[in-house]
C-alpha cells in the first residue's frame, strides 16, 4: 500500500507537540528571523549575542560611518551588485584578537532554505572582535529581506541576493548597520546603530 509522505504542516505540528511534551518552550530572546548569511570571521554565535541585546534604546555614539550606499541612492534593476563599505569611529578600539575564519560563507539560496529547514553546525570558537550586522528593510516588515553579520569593513552582496532584492515590488528599502565588539562571543561595547537608516531606491534599467 502506498502511504503519502507527511505534509510539511503536519511535520511541524508532530514536532511542535513533541517539545511541548518535553516542556522546550521558545524563550523570548529567541530569533524569530531567519539567520543572516555569515562573511568573515563572523560565527552564529555572535549573531545570537547580538539579537539578545538587540532590543536595547538606540545608540548612535558609536555607530559606523557608511560610505555607501548614499542616502536616497538609487540601483537600475538587473545592475551588478554593488559594494557597501563603511568605517568605525575614530574613538573606536583596535580590533582585538583574531578569531577563527568559517570555512565557507552561506550564499542566499542557503539562507533562504534555511527558513523551512534549518542546518546544524559544530560550533566555532568564540569570537572576539569588531562585528557588523548589515540588515535591509522593507516597509512595514520586522524581518530584514536579506542581511549579513561580518567582521569586515565592507559588503557585497552576492547575485542571488542582490536579485531578489532587485525583483521586489517594494519602491524603496533601508539599510542599518548595528556595530558591537564581543568578548569570547559577550557583547561588551554596543550595540551601536546608525540613527537614521540608509534608503535605497530601485530605477528601470
């Protein structure tokens, strides 16, 4: 007898019921966004320090200066991606010891995947340093339409991502930057955040 696979609903209501029988609640300082694609030095560890303080009131004393892209910039659909690149403060301290590198980067496509089905990773040594979460908006939206934690001073996104953002509907999207330094994966100065975010505009091409 053939028996029909599980639908995706019914899987997540089966595991959903499992950890309420275990009593594994969601915290509330758990994400509920989807992860952001790593470059760098960048681990997940230091993206979950990050949203554990993300709710603190604005703090704009030490937050990059973004070189690019201008404020109102606009991007012809179907243009390379561009680079986004800013700089710390001059009052900023050295960037602390080095941390191990990931061995790969996660492009979209695996960022996106990951909505539905999470990967598991071993986890990296902690990261101490200067870190970067550069974060797109839509209007309206909570969730960032694409975003990446790095540990350099610049962006580029990659095509699948830069064409995604390209193909939506939105007429114009935000940029924010949060900085922080992190000791063995603390966040011990931030998070700092540009005070007023970056729009970007998308033209015919």
């Amino acid at each position: 007898m053939n028996m029909k696979a599980p639908s995706l609903a019914a899987l997540a209501t089966t595991l959903a019921l499992a950890a309420s029988a275990c009593g594994e609640q969601p915290t509330d300082t758990e994400p509920t966004c989807a992860e952001p694609i790593y470059a760098g030095k960048a681990t997940d560890e230091a993206w979950h320090a990050l949203v554990d303080v993300r709710d603190k009131p604005l703090d704009a004393s030490g937050a990059v200066y973004l070189t690019s892209p201008a404020e109102g910039q606009e991007y012809a659909v179907g243009s390379p991606p561009p680079t986004w690149e800013w700089s710390r403060p001059v009052s900023s301290r050295p960037s602390g010891l080095p941390a191990t590198p990931r061995a790969t980067s996660r492009a979209f496509t695996t960022w996106l995947g990951e909505l539905l089905l999470p990967s598991a990773r071993a986890h990296l040594p902690p990261y101490t340093g200067e870190i970067y979460w550069v974060e797109v908006f839509a209007p309206g939206k909570t969730c960032p339409v694409a975003q990446v934690l790095t540990s350099e001073l610049k962006w580029q996104p990659d095509t699948d991502t830069w064409a995604a953002l390209g193909q939506r509907a939105d007429p114009s999207l935000s940029v924010q930057v949060t900085r922080a330094y992190l000791l063995q994966n603390r966040v011990t100065e931030g998070p700092y955040r540009l005070e007023q975010p970056r729009t970007i505009r998308w033209s015919a091409p």
